[in-house]
C-alpha cells in the first residue's frame, strides 16, 4: 500500500494489527527498513465501508496485468 504524508511517500507493507483504545493500529511488516504505524479511527472504517458499497469498482483492485483479450490468432 503506497501511503503519503507531509514527511514521506512510503511504500507500506503490512504487519502487525493491534486495537489501542478506540483505532485500529497497523504496524510495517519488521522486514522494512522505516519502521511506522497506521492509526485508523472508527470514522475512518466507516466511511471507507460506505464508499465501498456505494462504489464498488472502485473497491477492488485492478490487475495492472493480466491476460490479453486479443482475440485467439488463427480463429
């Protein structure tokens, strides 16, 4: 997952996940050289739920490649 702030673009690979007070917190994988966590609040699930139902292509990733659909040569 790419994440972007004011202090870095990181590409971040998951780790762990742990539940402080009321935020889901995502921990890099240890493997990464930039240790950082991911605070997500209740809103934040919520409204990334909402989206998801509403646009649901948008939801789901799409392959960057994938199988050709030019047609079998010969037929």
């Amino acid at each position: 997952m790419k994440v972007k702030s004011k202090l870095a673009d990181i590409d971040f690979q998951f780790g762990k996940f742990e539940v402080k007070r009321n935020h889901l917190v995502i921990h890099s994988h240890p493997d990464q050289t930039m240790q950082s966590k991911v605070y997500v609040s209740p809103d934040d699930i919520f409204s990334g739920l909402v989206r998801a139902f509403l646009f649901p292509a948008r939801a789901l990733p799409l392959p960057s490649t994938g199988p050709s659909l030019d047609p079998i040569p010969g037929v």
